[in-house]
C-alpha cells in the first residue's frame, strides 16, 4: 500500500485536489446524514461510514480490483446499520 501511495503524484497541485476532493465526499455524507437525523433516524458516526462503506471501494479502486459483485454494497449498507451480518 505504501508504494502505491507514494507512487502517486505529490505535487501541490494533486494534494490540493485530493484534499478538495475528500472534503465534497465528506460533505455529501454528512449531508446524508443530516437528512437521517432530520427523519428521527440515528445515522453511524462520520467514521463509521467511512471505514464500513467508503474505504472498501476506494480500496478496489487504488489496486484496480475488479468491481464488486452485484449487491455488496446493498451487503455493506446491512452491515453498517446493523440489520444483518452476513454477506
């Protein structure tokens, strides 16, 4: 993992357009999340979403993995509520 992050473009620039970025992505969830709470729901903590949803498709994409398989992510939103823990 270190290697491929190093190996990524370091110039001001490129760092400056991933923190932009990170921080639209962090927006939207945290809008989503607002949303939740606006509907009586208690939304995971920021983090949370981060580890369980969002890092295992940036993960896939850093290495190229291939795309999930058709309803992982439906397996992954499950996880993250607490509504099953299989997959």
């Amino acid at each position: 993992m270190r290697a491929v992050i190093l190996s990524m473009p370091n110039s001001p620039q490129a760092q400056d357009e991933r923190a932009q970025h990170f921080r639209r992505r962090m927006h939207s969830i945290e809008q989503i999340r607002q949303r939740a709470t606006a509907r009586g729901e208690s939304p995971p903590p920021l983090e949370q979403i981060l580890d369980q949803l969002v890092a295992p498709f940036y993960l896939r994409a850093i290495f190229g993995i291939d795309p999930p398989a058709t309803g992982y992510p439906e397996v992954l939103v499950d996880r993250l509520l607490g509504t099953t823990g299989t997959a």
